[in-house]
C-alpha cells in the first residue's frame, strides 16, 4: 500500500485516547499482511509477532490514539454540548471548528465563536468550549452520553513538495511508517524475532506503550513519534521534508541512538539529532523503563502544526524512517550488543 493511501485510510478513523477500538480494528486488517499472530490486550494496544531467528527480541512502537475532547455534560436549555480536553488538544484554536460527536450514532457539530462585533475585550480570553449539533436538550441526550469522545476534524488533502496535510498525522506518520518498514521486510528472513506495538492512551499518560512493553519484554525497542518542525514562531533547525531527527535524551541509551546515526550514515538517511534534557515527552518514557529495562531509541518525524486539524508532514520523511526501521531490523538491531 502506497503511504499516502495509509495516511488517507488512517485519517478517516476515529482513534481519541481511549476510545480507540475503529482504529485498533483496521490495524489488525493491515498486520495480517504480515504475520498471522495478530491480537489485542486488555488496554486495546494492536500487537503483532513476527517470528525470526529468536536471538533477541526488537519492537517498533507507535502511539494510534490522537487528542480530542470528551463530552461532560449537556446544557438544559441550549442543548449545547459541555467538554473537556482529552488529551493535549491546542483549545487555542477550538473556536469556529468542526466536529464529530460519536455517540449512539456519529452527530456533526461545531463549536461555537462569539462574534467579534460582540465579544470585546472578553472575546480574546480562551473561554470554557461547548459544542453546537443543532440539536434541542431532549433529542441530543437520547444520543449522546457523558464521556462520549469529539474529534476536531478536517479533510486530508495533498500540499506541494510531497507534503501532506490534515488531523491526526500525530501519529499516523510513526503508524504509517512501521506499516512500510514491515512491506520492507516482507519474505525476508529476519535475524530476531520483532514485536510490533500500535499504542492506546499515550495522549494521555503513555499507559499502553507502559502495559504491552512489560508483556512482551523486548531485548531492544524503537519508539516512532512526531517531533516539532520549522516554521513561524517555532525556534528549532528541524525541517518537514529535510529528513529524520533521532532522540538523545537521559532517559534514552547513548548507545541506541549512537546506533541509529551510525546507520542512518551508512544507508544514506538525512537526520539530526534531536537533544531533549530530561524525558522525550513520548512513549519512549514508559518503553525504556519497563520490566527489567529495555534498550530504547526514538525517531521522530518533523510535523508542522502540531495537534491542530492541519497538521503537516513529507511523504519522504516518512518513508526515510521506514527504511531506518528495515535496516535497524536486517542487522540484528544495535551490533555486538
């Protein structure tokens, strides 16, 4: 499959921290592609085994839950719709946006912008966000129940340069790019045996990453995530379509990420180094601690736009970490380790 197809197919699903069983549900569908031992544990993360030479154990990891909001009550009068944030989500830019409400039945609405010929001063100050499905308090509540989740949504549409835009490409870009290191792999004989983890609630606490890394105990692990990219009012020398930035962080192995820019050089990978002080802010957090501790790098993809409906990431970056992935894979993993 094409990998603007999987980010078109991926786009589409509903996968809110917690609520993530549509998305989970497709994922299974892709893996059996690859391998027959495909399942779900208890807190919905879609794991798949690959069975290689047995010498050691590699997992490729991505999150496939996004942010959104999650119903907490209906007004009496209006029938308006009372939420709350689930997850990171940017209320910044809430006001004016469409929206999808799954409840009994999936209910568009929006949420609602005050005027700015009437909101003065007042307008300007982030206020408690509601949602308008046009529908009066004694229909809606027959439909929609508190804790029901509300993506923000936007169409996927294609940019110039082999760019991408849309919601959710944190992280349909990590999910997308294992999906092709695995067509990589495909038929080849592999020298470990590989877990692959697509990851529930790391929006929200990194809770699955934390519970199917302690089942499955992995020798070496690779987290893939999205990282922040250049543009307007973001100080960093990442660039969407400039290549791969690899994680170097206290809680990540030096010699992990020493591994990965020795290979990324060999094989002819633009990246850079990407250098965090304390954690790396994904499930690389929870991986690297988990059970008797595992060898644990980050790649990241440049992302523009960040937890907003128009995302941005290069086709190219993602493919660029599908390779990484096959190679890391094909060698054993870290060498002489």
């Amino acid at each position: 499959m094409e990998t603007l197809d999987i980010l078109k197919n991926l786009s589409s699903l509903c996968g809110i921290s917690g609520a993530e069983q549509t998305k989970n549900e497709y994922l299974h569908k892709i893996l059996k592609e690859y391998t027959p031992d495909s399942y779900s544990d208890a807190l919905g993360n879609c794991i798949a085994k690959i069975k290689g030479n047995g010498k050691k154990q590699i997992m490729l990891e991505a999150h496939l839950d996004t942010v959104g909001l999650i119903v907490t009550g209906i007004d009496e009068k209006s029938g308006f719709l009372r939420v709350d944030k689930c997850g990171g989500a940017d209320e910044r830019i809430m006001s004016a946006q469409r929206v999808k409400v799954f409840g009994k039945r999936v209910l568009d609405g929006v949420i609602p912008s005050t005027p700015p010929h009437l909101g003065g001063e007042s307008n300007k100050k982030t206020g408690k966000i509601s949602v308008d499905c046009g529908l009066p308090y004694e229909e809606i509540r027959e439909i929609v129940s508190y804790g029901d989740r509300i993506e923000i949504t936007n169409d996927f549409f294609t940019l110039k340069n082999g760019t991408v835009s849309g919601t959710f490409l944190d992280n349909n870009a990590g999910i997308a790019a294992i999906i092709k290191a695995l067509d990589l792999l495909k038929d080849k004989e592999l020298p470990c045996d590989l877990s692959v983890v697509f990851a529930t609630r790391e929006e929200t606490g990194k809770q699955g990453a934390q519970a199917a890394c302690f089942s499955l105990q992995p020798d070496e692990a690779i987290a893939l995530d999205v990282t922040f990219s250049a543009a307007p009012g973001v100080v960093t020398d990442i660039c969407t379509g400039k290549g791969i930035a690899i994680g170097a962080s206290p809680i990540l192995q030096k010699e992990m990420t020493s591994a990965l820019c020795t290979l990324a050089e060999k094989i002819g990978v633009p990246y850079c180094v990407e250098v965090m002080g304390r954690g790396t802010h994904t499930d690389a957090d929870v991986i690297t601690v988990s059970g008797k501790g595992v060898k644990t790098g980050l790649i990241s993809i440049p992302l523009k736009n960040m937890h907003t409906p128009v995302e941005i990431a290069a086709i190219s970056d993602i493919e660029l970490t599908a390779k990484m992935l096959e190679a890391f894979v094909l060698q054993g993993g870290i060498i002489n380790a």
